[in-house]
C-alpha cells in the first residue's frame, strides 16, 4: 500500500494517509449523510431567477462564506423588478405610517419561532423539524455487476445519518481493488409512501477531497445532501456538486531526442509479477476449493461430527461434575470436623458447668461461717486499726520527748532540737559543729518517722548523727548520689543535702494529708507534723510486757524513760497541757493566758528503746 505524508487542518502535526492512486474499495470503511435536504427550497413569488437560486447550482464552502457575508447588502434587481417593488414598498410605507411603531415592527419580524403562542410556536417548530426528517439507506454498485454489492441498514428520521462500518473485503477481489463506484441515497419522508432515490453519485475514489482525521476537526459549513466517506486515514467528501471526471495520467512517449530518459520496469520484472499474480489467484482459487471439499466432508459426517461433540461435551460434564462431587466431600469432611469439635467443646462446657455447679454449693454452703469471720475480722481490723493509730501517738509523743523542738524566745519560726539551734535553710555566720549536731537529730527524727509510720521516704537518709547523710537516687543528670548533712567545703553539696532532707519532710507531711506553708523551714515543718500525730481523739495505750527477757531486770528499777509511763498523773497532765494549745501557739513556742504565758517545758528525754 503506498502511503505518504501530508499537513491536517491544524497544520502542526503531519499524518500518514493513503495516496490518491492508491484509493480503493476495500479500504471503505464508511458513510455517513450530513445537511439532508428532501424538498429542495421553492422560488419565491415576485422574485426573477438568477444563477444563485437554481436548485442545482454549485454550492461550495467559500461561496456560503461569501453568501453569509453579502446578505446585508442589497442586491441589483431588473427595471420591471424595482418599478413593482418601489410601488409595493410605498404601499406598504403607508400602511406602516398608519399603524404603531410597535405594530409594525411586530410585523416585520414575526418569526415561526416569535409566535406569543406557546402551542403554536411548539407545531410550528415540530413541522419544520419533521419537514427535514427522513428514514434513509443507501447502496454501493459498481461497473459489470447487476446486484448492488453493499446495502446498508435503515436510519430513521435523522437529519445526518451515520451507518454501520462495513468490510469490503469479503465480497472479492474484483471487488475490493475497484476504485470507481456508484451510491445510490435513499428516502421516505412521512409525505412519502415509498423510497426514491434522493442522490445517485458516480465516483471515482481519487476525487475525493480530504477534511480531517475526522469530521469534529472540520468547522467549515458543508453543503446540503454531503455524502461522508471514512477511510482508516480520515474523511473524505466530494465538495461540488458536478460529477467527477476521472482522467488517467498521460504516458507521453519520450522522443529518441529526449536526453533525461526516465528507467522503467524490464521484462523479468512484469514477468515475475505476472507470475506472482498467477500465484495468487491459483492459491485464493485453492482456498476455495478447500473450504467446498471441508464443508462438504463435514455435511457428509455431520452425524458423526455431531457424535464428538456431544461425547466430548459429556465428558467435560462429566468432570465438571467429579470436581463438584470431591469438593463437596471435602466440605463433608470439613463440616464432620467442626461438628466433632463443637461436641467436644460443648461436653467439656458442661463439665465445667457441672464442676462450677459443684464448687458454688460448698461455697454456699461455708458461706455463712464465713460471713461471721468476716464480721469479726471486720470488727479486729477496726480494733487494730486504732490501736496502731494509738501506737503512733505514743510514739509521736515518745519521739518528741527523745528530739523536743522547742521555739527560740524573739525569734519567729526559729526553733531548737534538743537545745540546739537549727537555721531555716540559712547556714552563714552559724556554728558549724552545732549546726552538723542538729541536722543529725533532725535526720535521725525523720528516719524514725519514716520507720514508724511505714512510709518510705523518696530520698534515703543514713543517720551518723553530726556525719550523717542522704542519697538522691531520683536525678540521673547528676554525678554524685550521696551528699553530706553537715556543713563541708563544698556548700552547694551541704545545701543540695539540707534540700532534700527539707523535700523527705514535705513527703511525710503530704501523706498525713498536710501541706507545708515553706520548704524551707525544717523544724517548723517537723513540729508541725508531730503536732498533728499526737494530737488524737483516742487514748494513748500503754506499753505492753513482753518482747526481749533483758530488759524484765530493769523493769524493777525503773529508769528515767519509763517515769512517765508508771506516773500516770503527771503524764496525764503532760498531754493536757499539750493538747491546751493551738498549731501556731506550739510553732512559736508561747502559751495561751490561761497556762500562764510561760514557754513550755522540756519534757525529759528518755533513753531509746524496743518496745513490743
């Protein structure tokens, strides 16, 4: 197939599309109609017939152009034309005259379109619509044969038709190598009873003119009843009306005196394709006989044909129907097992059911035994629970007897531990040893405290008396973990450790449900957690006999620890004084008008020790 390149309408991309030579049947692969006129438009009355209103004169695209651009002007008319049009018009000027403006120019422009009525409008518009509607359907004929060698389907009511594509190919190859044809266009209108030929175009397939890879690329106005061909390249119609004629390319002969001869093809050349075609035709007649021997061996055993095929059929049934089968037993099994496991799990529910059944009776059984334990269990843990409330009065009070925090005289908020004096968190011009002694008493209070109250503290203390000393194992930034409580070279060490002991102290006041006015002030903070410890409602229980045989000698001597605890009397009054005053009567160390305004008295410390 020769080809070629050629510019589309765009003109910026070049596409491959067949030679006009090379244009032939088969190749066809379309047809479509576009403007479909039935009834050509009627002269009009009054009006003279030039060459532009013949019905079947040549319409082009340039000269529609030039029609759609010439329409404002006016066109030239006969002498006998004007002399009638001038009297009508001035007829009409004076009918105009007479009526309103607005009457007048309703008249000029009364379109099918403009009618007020809306119904009328709507017959008018579908009139005209059906007017250019048609059923359509055409036919392809070519030279020496009689019957038509494509008919295509029935369109109905369109104005542009488009068909079917179609394959000339089947129909032969004297067929498919013409490029010459005749089309035949049919219609039938609804005024119409039966088909008529509307076109009948003789075409030879090199006249065609292209449009475009396709029609929606062409924006230039076709003219009416324009017949489509579609090619695998593109569009192609015929743009005038007149039948085309074909001329074959002249073979001029070259004169002996010509110089440039051109080459031809030699004889072993049109020889060989001589023969090639020979071939071809010889192989295509093969082919057919072939198919009439196949078609007629297979009519000759069409029961046996039919036999194979049915068995064949069968046997894929067959397996079709085996794999259904084992995979139905399969599902079988799977079912049988889930079924086997739901048993299972189902017995061993109802043994556990039955077991748990069991276990609840013995249970319902003891359970009035162990409603009366728990009532007197309840009754004991209340009991001991007040008694260890009383044992930590008891030791609160035995421990602020061993360390009493006493207020200084004119001093606010500044106390002493056992006589020694303790700043708040302000270590300059202080006693160092003095100030190493207290914070051991202190460190060692707060350790007892810890002990006794079973609260750890979140930064251990190892009491050394003046050496003592405090971990801080909660900060990981740091490079020590053991810092001194008692003044060294170092100061930020001694006060980082004096900060700490001052947060162990918070920490037990938090877990009483206190809160520290000031971190900073140790034993005003201690003094008032003390305060709070012995200050209960309940009575303070004595020490119980027993523990370790040791100490039963001492118990005939009694020593100066155990005064209080043999003379009740006056240890009573101890804990009547000390209940006499307020929370910050005891941090400032005064007493109220009614004991007298004298600061209270030392309570002899007595000697440590283990008590049961």
């Amino acid at each position: 197939m020769a080809t070629g390149l050629i510019n589309d309408d765009a003109g910026s991309r070049r596409e491959r599309h067949l030679f006009p030579s090379s244009r032939k049947l088969r190749h066809l692969q379309g047809v479509s109609v576009r403007n479909l006129v039935v009834n050509p438009p009627s002269r009009a009355r009054g009006k003279t017939i030039d060459d532009e209103d013949i019905p079947n004169s040549l319409q082009t695209p340039s000269k529609i152009l030039a029609q759609d651009a010439s329409r404002s002007l006016h066109q030239s008319r006969s002498f006998s034309n004007l002399k009638t049009s001038t009297a009508s018009d001035e007829q009409s000027n004076r009918s105009e005259q007479r009526l309103p403006l607005r009457q007048a120019r309703r008249k000029s422009t009364l379109l099918p379109w403009s009618d007020p009525n809306p119904q009328i409008r709507q017959v008018k518009l579908e009139d005209i619509a059906r007017s250019r509607m048609a059923n359509t359907w055409f036919s392809i004929h070519c030279d020496g044969l009689d019957e038509p060698v494509y008919v295509s389907e029935i369109v109905e009511d369109a104005m542009n038709p488009s068909f079917r594509a179609f394959n000339l190919d089947i129909c032969g190859p004297l067929v498919s190598r013409m490029d010459q044809l005749t089309l035949k266009l049919w219609v039938k209108t609804a005024t119409v009873d039966d088909y008529v030929v509307l076109v009948e175009l003789q075409l030879h397939l090199q006249s065609l003119q292209f449009l475009g890879r396709s029609l929606d690329s062409f924006h230039q106005p076709l003219p009416t009843n324009s017949i489509i061909f579609h090619f695998p390249d593109g569009v192609y119609t015929n743009l005038t009306d007149i039948p085309p004629v074909w001329t074959p390319i002249p073979t001029s002969s070259f004169k002996s005196s010509d110089t440039a001869a051109l080459p031809t093809s030699s004889y072993d050349a049109l020889m060989r394709l001589a023969n090639l075609d020979e071939c071809i035709q010889d192989a295509l007649i093969t082919r057919e006989r072939l198919e009439s021997q196949i078609n007629s061996i297979l009519d000759k055993n069409q029961h046996a044909v039919r036999t194979a095929s049915e068995a064949s059929r069968a046997q894929d049934k067959f397996l079709l129907t085996r794999n259904a089968v084992a995979a139905e037993r399969k599902q079988l099994r799977l079912t049988n097992k889930r079924k086997e496991e739901l048993i299972a799990s189902l017995k061993a529910r109802k043994e556990a059911m039955e077991r748990g059944t069991c276990t609840r009776e013995k249970v319902r059984s003891h359970l009035p035994d162990a409603r009366v334990k728990l009532g007197s269990s309840t009754k004991l843990l209340d009991q001991n629970t007040e008694q260890t409330k009383g044992q930590i009065r008891r030791i609160s009070e035995d421990l602020l007897d061993i360390y009493p925090i006493e207020p200084i005289f004119d001093k606010p908020l500044a106390f002493t531990i056992a006589g020694l004096a303790l700043p708040n968190s302000n270590f300059t011009d202080v006693d160092r040893d003095v100030v190493a002694a207290a914070l051991g008493y202190t460190a060692h209070l707060v350790y007892l405290l810890s002990f006794y109250l079973s609260i750890p503290v979140p930064y251990p203390i190892t009491p050394y008396l003046s050496n003592s000393l405090i971990q801080d194992p909660v900060s990981t930034s740091l490079p020590q973990r053991t810092y001194p409580l008692h003044p060294v070279h170092v100061q930020y060490r001694f006060e980082y450790g004096v900060f700490l002991l001052n947060k162990d102290i918070e920490f037990l006041l938090n877990k009483q449900g206190l809160r520290a006015l000031d971190i900073r002030h140790t034993l005003p903070n201690l003094k008032y957690l003390l305060y709070v410890l012995t200050a209960r409602s309940s009575e303070i229980p004595a020490r119980q006999v027993g523990g370790i045989r040791g100490l039963l000698p001492g118990r005939l001597t009694p020593s100066l620890s155990r005064r209080g605890s043999e003379d009740s009397v006056a240890y009573g009054e101890t804990i009547l004084s000390r209940r006499g005053m307020s929370p910050m009567s005891k941090l400032n160390g005064e007493i109220t008008a009614d004991q007298g305004k004298k600061p209270i008295a030392a309570i002899p410390s007595p000697s440590p020790s283990f008590v049961a």
